[in-house]
C-alpha cells in the first residue's frame, strides 16, 4: 500500500510515523514469537515456554508413538509406580503406589495407592481406576500396551486403595510399566476399538498429572495448565506451553533471545555456542535410546504384500551391509560429535555396572568397516553383478532399495547421504528420499486392503526406550510384526528369550538373557544400530531456578519418566517473565496500533471522500 499525494504532507507524515511504529513494534513482537504461533499469555501467570521440533503426532495415548506425545502424557498422567529422577530407580510415593509387596513365587504383587490423588475434573482418584486401566488393556489386547502385561491374568480393586495383580510367572518388569493410569469415568465410555483408531483424547485431558493439556494446535504449540489441586503439592509455575518450531535453528535463536526457557533436540550447529550465552546452560545427556537403520525383513510367504524388496528378507545379505556402515564417521559427521557409535538394541553408558544390561560386541563378532569384507559377502551369498552394469542383480535384476531419513532429522538426513554413498559403492542402487515421520509411519504400518503391506526398503529413525529393556526388547518379537514392530523381523528363539527374560527375577541371570537376546538381533541384523545420540539440551539457569537432572546428572531435565523438573523449576523472584514482558509488549503493541487507528480515523473523516489508497 503507498500515500496517495493528494493526502497532503501531514498526512503522508502520519502514515510514515504509523509505519514505523507498527513496524518496530511487530518486529519486538516478532522477536518474542519467532518460529510459530504461540497463545498469548494472560497477565500475573508465570508460564514456562519450551521449544521443540518434534511435533506430538496424536494426544491418544492409545494411538501416538512420538516422544513429544508421551512428554505431554507424562505430566497430565500418573504411573502407578514412578521412576525416582535421580538414579531412576522406582520408588514408593514417586508414582502413585505408596507400597507394595510380592508373594514368595513372585506371582501376585499387591499395591497400596495414595488416598490423596484427585483427577483433574475434581472427581477421586482409586485403585478402581488404577485396575480398569489395566484390564482395558488386558481384555481388549490394545496394542500399544499389552507388551507390557506379559503373565498378567488378573488384576483387582478390593478397596479404593488397593491393587492386586496377578501373574501366571513371576514378573521381572512389574516395576517399570510405562502405562499411564486413566480415569474410569472417561475411558469407559471409550469403545476399545476406536480408542487405538479414531479416538483423539481431545483438550481439556483429564488426568491425574501436575498439568493438565487444556490447548493444542498441531504444528504450533500444546498448552498445559497447573493442576494446584496435584496430590504431591501445586507446580510452582502456572503454565508449560510446548512450543512446536518448524527450524531448528530458529528455535535456538528463540532460546537465545529469551523468548524461550530451554529447548530439546538442539541442533548440533548451535549446541555449543548456547552453552556459551550468559544465561544458559546446555547439557549433553544420556539417554535410554539409539538411532538405527532399519530394513523391511517381512518374509513374502507369510506376508505376500509386502512391498519390500525381497532380498532384504535374507539375514546373509543384511550382514552384509554391516560391514557397509562407518560408525565413527556416522557420529562424527552424521552427529557431528554428538553421539556415541551404536552396536547394539540397549544402549551404552546408561545402566549402572552393577546391573548393566548392554552387551558388547567383542572382538572376532563386531562387524567394522570395510567395503571389500562387504563385497566379498554380498558375492558369497550370490548377489553379484552380472552384466557389468555396476549394479548388483538378484533373478536378473539390478538390486534397487529405497532409503528414507526423516525430515525432522538434520542427523537423519546426513547419515542417509552417508549410507548412500557406501552402498553405492558395494554394487547397490539407492533411491535415496527425505520424508516427514508421518509419511514414514503410514509405510511401516501399511495395509493392502486387510493384509500387512509393509511400504518401505530400509528407513533410519530412532527410538527412546524405557528405564527397564523390556519394552525395547519386546518390540522385535513376532507378535508385535504390524503393531509396534517397525522391521517385520521374527526369529523363534528370540520370542523364547524374551518370555524367559521377563520372568527372571534374579537380575544376574536377567541380565545373561538379555544379552542373548542383543546377540541375536546384531548378528540376524534386522537393524543396523548405528548410534546412541545425546540428547541436546539448554535451559536458562540464571532466570530460572528448580531443573532437575537425571539418571546421576548424566540425564536429560525434561524427558518423559519423570515430572521432576515440572513441579520444581520456578523463576528467579527477582526477574520479570518473559510471559510478563510478551504480555506487556502485545499490550503496548495493542495501545499503540488503536491510537494510529483513531488519528488515521479522524483525518479520513476529515478529507472526506479525498482520503483514497491505491493498492
């Protein structure tokens, strides 16, 4: 839009000023809220703003798998029993289980639960809800869960603080159920069909947790509100809002402006430079989780849709592309020094060496790199070039793979081109594509029909694991091909492992299996684990008190086991927020764009029909 002349030099004066002042004062509040669109802060409330770009895909607990989906569900929800932040042990009084006890073979376990919690709605909190929880699982055999509920055939109220399981074997996990304990008065009229289909768990989210989901908008931001009623004492803020950025890099710049108070998932670029700003702290943390490259190995027999290439589906020729993969130049270029190289599905450095569940790979069974070990067993299992085209055959045709790395994954996207190039130089043609998780996860899960189709070649994605291995163990065995399975990978004596693991007590003996059990998998190689990532993280310590780090400070100050950092971090009495100053800068900016208004008013009405713009 331009001055018309005939508005004379006064007007033309006005216009300017009005420009320049909205200008300067969009630009503020443009600094304020760089990255996407945020809810604005009503006044006097102390909000905590954190910023992340990994979206949450669905606030079903049922249905959504991103680790930003289960940080929200871990403060709007209660475990039963809760990991203490420290060493992430479990802990009476952490979760909800105040105690509990197990019968001398290890098949019943009996809970007492805190009288105390309320669920958000104001309605009581009992160990009816606590079993409800469980048997909705149990009897539906709800996918994202039952892994969890190994041996569990009953599970009991007998009074309103008091829960009893029972178990067909004694439990070794019973302990580490990630399963966030729901109301009965909502759930239940919840079809189990539709809760792992079409169920949205819409806001306001009613739970048990010390912040209740009162606002989501996908791609921008998620809302949560203090519960000051949480039966383990009122979060000292009054607000979390996650704050969703499409550029990592524009996060960072957020981080550093003040405008948010930490930030997960930093990219690597800016790590160490936001370390080095006066008021944040950034931290490299260990984690329970491990970055891999992922191959379609559905066997064509039992799944004859898949639309896998098939020689993925002999372990000769994924053995193969171990040898294929320079770890070290994975994690120092891929992860530019930010990761650790990967060898195996439980991850490195996180155990304590008294109960370290990671195996290692010695010396004479670790695949290394090197391309020529690589072509010599890709012609040992028979894909050899026929023709000489360069391009490996199998049945006359060149071997053509798909990769995909994800786009909300600079690491994802640099390891792909990494991958590429070296198995381009063993003989093989890689169609190499960038594409968002959601796009990913519909090719894992993909159905022709009624009938598994698995969609993909090979991908490189990750995943975040619980305290206890048994959930990362349990998502290679068969009966999980079609749900939380991503390879399509069965092996029988894998299956046998897995139940005999989860039903050791003895944590020695526990151990030795599960070991066998990382065994099988690096060496079937459904998965080439290729790295176990720090988590980046920085928060702002000077204005901000209360982080709390985890797992014997080598931990993250926000993840998604423990709420700990939630109800401690508080700002530093003697600062102004940042949701006071955003709130005084839309103030101003609101003040100040109604006077322009009014004097633009006034010589429109005096001009008269004179006042035009020409657009």
């Amino acid at each position: 839009m331009r001055a018309n002349p005939r508005y004379g030099r006064k007007r033309v004066l006005v216009l300017a000023l009005a420009v320049v002042l909205v200008a300067g004062l969009l630009w503020g509040l443009g600094s304020a809220l760089a990255g996407s669109q945020s809810p604005s802060p009503a006044a006097g409330k102390t909000i905590l703003r954190l910023g992340w770009t990994n979206d949450p895909d669905n606030l079903n607990p049922f249905i959504g798998y991103e680790s930003s989906s289960y940080e929200v569900w871990a403060i709007n929800y209660d475990l039963l029993v809760g990991f203490r932040a420290s060493d992430m042990t479990n802990q009476p009084g952490v979760g909800l289980a105040t105690k509990w006890v197990v019968s001398p073979d290890g098949k019943v376990w009996t809970f007492t639960i805190t009288d105390k919690a309320k669920w958000q709605d104001g309605q009581p909190l009992t160990a009816a809800d606590v079993a409800f929880t469980y048997n909705y699982v149990l009897k539906n055999k709800l996918s994202m869960f039952i892994d969890y509920l190994g041996f569990i055939t009953k599970v009991e109220a007998p009074n309103p603080t008091t829960v009893v399981f029972t178990c067909s074997r004694p439990k070794a996990n019973m302990l580490g159920l990630w399963i966030p304990i729901l109301p009965e008065h909502v759930w239940s009229k919840i079809k189990p069909a539709d809760a792992e289909s079409t169920f949205k768990n819409p806001p306001p989210i009613v739970g048990s947790g010390p912040f209740q989901t009162v606002e989501w908008k996908k791609g921008e931001y998620v809302r949560m509100e203090a519960n000051k009623s949480y039966w383990k004492g009122a979060p000292k803020i009054d607000e979390v809002i996650f704050q969703t950025y499409q550029n990592s890099d524009t996060m960072a710049q957020d981080l550093k402006a003040g405008n948010l108070q930490s930030a997960w998932n930093i990219p690597s670029a800016q790590f160490t430079q936001l370390g080095n700003e006066p008021n944040l702290t950034s931290i490299k943390c260990v984690t329970a989780g491990f970055d891999e490259l992922a191959f379609n190995c559905a066997d064509q027999h039992k799944y004859p849709k898949s639309k896998g290439n098939v020689v993925l589906t002999d372990p000769k020729f994924r053995q193969a592309l171990q040898w294929a993969v320079d770890k070290e130049k994975i994690t120092s270029i891929g992860y530019k020094g930010f990761a650790r190289p990967g060898s195996t599905i439980v991850m490195d450095q996180y155990y304590s060496p008294e109960a370290d569940y990671h195996w290692t790979p010695p010396a004479g069974v670790a695949y290394t790199f090197d391309l020529e070990k690589a072509k010599a067993a890709l012609d040992a299992a028979g894909y050899t070039d026929t023709n000489g085209d360069g391009i490996r055959d199998y049945k006359g045709k060149p071997i053509t793979l798909r990769l995909y790395s994800r786009a909300e994954s600079a690491e994802s996207q640099a390891c792909g081109k990494l991958i590429t190039g070296w198995f381009d130089s063993i003989g093989l043609k890689i169609n190499f594509q960038v594409m968002d998780d959601g796009a990913i996860g519909d090719k894992i899960v993909n159905k022709d029909g009624n009938q598994f189709a698995p969609d993909y070649d090979m991908f490189i994605w990750g995943w975040g694991g619980d305290v206890d291995p048994n959930f990362i163990l349990s998502i290679f065995t068969t009966d999980q091909i079609g749900n939380w399975s991503d390879c399509a990978w069965s092996n029988p004596e894998y299956d046998k492992l897995f139940l005999q693991q989860e039903s050791t007590i003895d944590v020695q003996k526990r151990i030795e299996l599960v070991h066998q059990m990382q065994q099988i998998v690096y060496q079937d190689t459904p998965y080439i684990v290729l790295a176990y990532p720090y988590d980046l993280e920085a928060y702002n310590d000077t204005q901000w008190t209360g982080w709390v780090r985890a797992n014997n400070n080598k931990g993250a100050v926000w993840y998604n086991t423990q709420p700990d950092t939630y109800l401690a971090v508080h700002e530093v009495s003697s600062v102004v927020t940042s949701s006071s100053s955003n709130t005084a800068l839309i103030a101003g900016i609101v003040a100040a764009v109604a006077i322009i208004i009014i004097i633009v008013v006034l010589l429109v009405r005096r001009r008269g029909a004179h006042a035009e713009v020409e657009g």
